[in-house]
C-alpha cells in the first residue's frame, strides 16, 4: 500500500472555544468516519472520530465531544471517557485504549490537520 500525507484546514483557532470541538471530513471520501479538533486548557489537539469500543463516532451532536467539567472526551455511545490530551479511554468499556490522534499544527489562526494515509486506514481496519 502506498502511503501519502495528507492536510486539511480544520478552521480558525480563534473561533474555537475552550473548552471546545469542531468536527471535519477526513479525504478521501468514502471512509464512514471523519475527524475533530479539541481545544482544551489551551492545547489543541486531533482524533478520528472513531470509538475504540464498538467502531461508530463518538458524537451524536454535531461538534459536541467534550465533558462541561472535564477535559475528557464523551463517547454518547455507551459512556467511554476519553483523555482529551493523549486520547487513552480512562473509562468505560473501553478502558486503555486510545482514539487515533493526527497531527495539528497553526498557521496564522488556521488550523492544520495532517496524517498518513495509513494510519487512517489502520484506524478503520484495527479489530
Ligand atoms: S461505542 Fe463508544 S463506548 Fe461504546
């Protein structure tokens, strides 16, 4: 398989609350899941929008991951929590996993997501 890089924009930095979400599509089309950025504490971060547990997003509501009191991340599916730093479910059905993270940088305000294709399709493919 051939692996390639890809990067999106996830939007503006600036418009993004703490804590707060934004969901986006990850390309190619095609995949059933798409991806967020996490701005919590002032430190932002990325994740496939895929529960560990039992493969489905995470979300209900569009943009709407987070915990109002903790900087966890709230599977509405059967309740996991995960970390919003590292991604690892601290708890739940799931215990000890972890979301898939990607890679995100700013550039002037615009927030920059990036991974390999692979690790994409491993996210999907991982049992
Ligand atoms: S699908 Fe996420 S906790 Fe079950």
């Amino acid at each position: 398989m051939q692996i390639s890089r890809v990067e999106i924009d996830a939007g503006s930095l600036a418009s993004l609350p703490d804590p707060g979400a934004r969901e986006f599509v990850l390309p190619p089309n095609g995949f059933a899941f798409g991806g967020f950025v996490v701005l919590c504490q002032g430190q932002v971060r990325a994740f496939v929008n895929l529960c560990p547990h039992a493969r489905r997003p995470l979300n209900f509501s569009p943009d709407v991951f987070l915990d109002r009191n903790r900087p966890e991340i709230i599977c509405t599916g059967h309740g996991a929590r995960f970390n919003a730093d590292n991604g690892i479910c601290v708890s739940g059905p799931c215990i000890g996993q972890r979301l898939t993270a990607l890679d995100v940088r700013v550039r002037n305000d615009t927030l920059l997501v990036s991974w390999d294709s692979s690790a994409v399709a491993g996210a999907r493919n991982r049992p």
